[in-house]
C-alpha cells in the first residue's frame, strides 16, 4: 500500500464571509508528482500556505509524514523544500552564498551542507555563475537559484508554485527535467501552474480546485474521460452553407458545430468515424476542403468544461 505524504481532511478557511477552502480533503502519496490547479482564487495559495502552517484555519486537519502539521512541527517543516512563485533570494549573496545560507538552514554540519550546495548548483546548471549576483542574472538563471535554494537540503516533499512563469523555453525544459529528475531521487512534489502543456508532461495525478472545493481528481486519463468532449475535428472549407452545417450538426455524437472564417469546428462526444462522416457530408456537397485536423481532449478543455473559466488567469 502506498504511503499517504500528504493527507488534508475538511479543512475549511473563512475570511469573514468568504469561504475560501470549503470542506477541501485530498491525499499525495509517496512519489507522486501532483498537480493542484484551479483559476484565480479557487484556494490553491491558501490550501499551501495551510498545508505548511503559514495559515492558521478555522476546521479541519493537516497532516504531513503521518503527523499532524502544526506552526511547531519544526522536525516536519525540514523534510519540506518550497518554491513560491516570487523569487526570494537574497541580492547582496552571490549565487553561491545564496544556496549555502538556505540550505544552512537545515544542515548545520559544514561539510555536508558544502556537499549538498554543490550538489545543488549541478543540478540546476549554475557551475558557471556560483560568483555572480542575482541582478547580473537572467530571469531563467535566477528561476534555476530560487530552485536550488529550496532543494539543496534534499526535502522529501517539494512545494513548487509556478517556477515556470516567465522563463524562456531552454530554462523551462531545464527546470521541468529538474522536477523530474527530483522525483526519481525519491521526492513527492506539489506542483501549481497554469501552463497545461507541463502539467500533462510531469503530473502523475491532478486535483482540479474552483470557489475553494476539489471538483476534479485523476490521472490526466481518468480526468478527460469526466467531460462531454472526446474529440475536437477542425476543417478549412470554402463557401459552407447554412444546411450542410446543420447536416453536420445532426450527425451521431456531434453535440457542437460552428463555421466562421472558413473553418469547420466540430466538437464531439464519444463514437468513432467522427472525422470520415464529416468529410463525406461536405464531399456529397462537392465543397473545397483545405486543412484536417482532430484534436483529442486536453487538460484545457477538460478545465473550461469542469470550471467554466480560463486557464492562465494570475494565481489565486
């Protein structure tokens, strides 16, 4: 049986008459790399700073490694390594004195917390920059810092709320592989974002979280398998009538049809043959189709159905 790391039962946090956690339960077990997400202020940054007793709540409880977590659990907090979404390093310590004072917090024998800070600074790539300040760094680089200084002291359990925001592509494949790669040395981690394309790539499982509550959890299998949309069909096609669009729309498993701008989108929900009916319907009509595609679901689409709102709204 898989050993449960992280375990929050009804916890419910009011401020005044906002409810901003509402009977919220959820496990992370042993391993896992798990991604919480939810648009602006669903209660993500609240369920954190809760979960590591930041915040104090008002019912509910906290339990991390089997124990219940509280703002005195000083032997849990050091198995945690967290990596907010705003960078905080210190500007007057070079990157290496950055990630030593940090990880000084934890380990005190200097020998070890050397070894440890270089472990760190090769595994975020910075052995070429242990002696610049963070000012002389680029937005990628200090995102790779502010990741060190939350790992150098090797935390069973890794908080990371958005390390990706605003890094160029090379830096966020770097830190995304990082992530990966921490996993397999033995860490369960916590992951917030709202780019949907990572979550995909890394997440073992997902809760998906909206006005405070759990509205969605699974794999990212088990969660497309929860919406009305299993396949998305786009064609160009010139010159479409009226009644060869409401053709389409009568089609089996079509639920959703629309042509603007020459393109053809169809949205439908299980069947197979969806995209070979499509096209025999605007070949009986000898219409000029251009480019085909069908797209199956996303974690995007599975978050506009479940929620109704955008993804990349700023963090709650």
């Amino acid at each position: 049986m898989a050993d449960t790391v992280v375990k929050i039962t009804e916890l419910v946090k009011r401020y005044k008459d906002l409810i901003a956690l509402d009977h919220l339960s959820l496990e992370i077990e042993k391993g896992e790399i798990f991604g919480l997400l939810g648009p602006n202020g669903s209660g993500k940054t609240t369920t954190i700073n809760c979960l590591l007793a930041l915040l104090s709540f008002d019912k509910g409880r906290v339990e991390i490694f089997g124990k219940e977590m509280t703002p005195t659990s000083y032997d849990i907090k050091r198995e945690i390594g967290i990596i907010m979404q705003n960078v905080a390093v210190f500007d007057e310590l070079t990157v290496y004195d950055n990630i030593d004072y940090f990880c000084g917090l934890y380990i005190s024998d200097k020998e070890k917390r050397r070894q440890y800070v270089e472990e760190a600074i090769r595994f975020v790539g910075l052995e070429d920059f242990t002696k610049f300040y963070p000012k002389k760094l680029s937005g990628g680089l200090l995102r790779r810092l502010n990741i060190a200084c939350g790992i150098a002291h090797k935390p069973k359990l890794i908080i990371l709320d958005e390390p990706t925001v605003a890094v160029d592509p090379q830096s966020r494949n770097k830190i995304l592989e990082g992530i990966e790669q921490l996993n397999r040395d033995g860490a369960t981690i916590i992951y917030t974002s709202h780019y949907m394309e990572e979550v995909e790539q890394i997440c073992t499982r997902i809760a998906i979280m909206d006005k405070g509550r759990k509205v969605a959890e699974g794999t990212k299998e088990e969660l497309k398998k929860m919406i009305k949309n299993t396949e998305t069909i786009t064609v160009e096609v010139r010159e479409m009538g009226d009644g060869v669009l409401a053709q389409i729309s009568e089609l089996p498993h079509v639920y959703l049809a629309e042509y603007n701008d020459d393109i053809l989108k169809v949205a439908c929900s299980g069947g197979k043959h969806n995209l070979i009916r499509i096209l025999g319907v605007l070949q009986d009509h000898n219409l000029h189709i251009g480019r085909v595609y069908s797209e199956l679901p996303t974690l995007n689409d599975v978050f506009l159905e479940i929620t109704g709102k955008a993804l990349r709204d700023k963090e709650d």
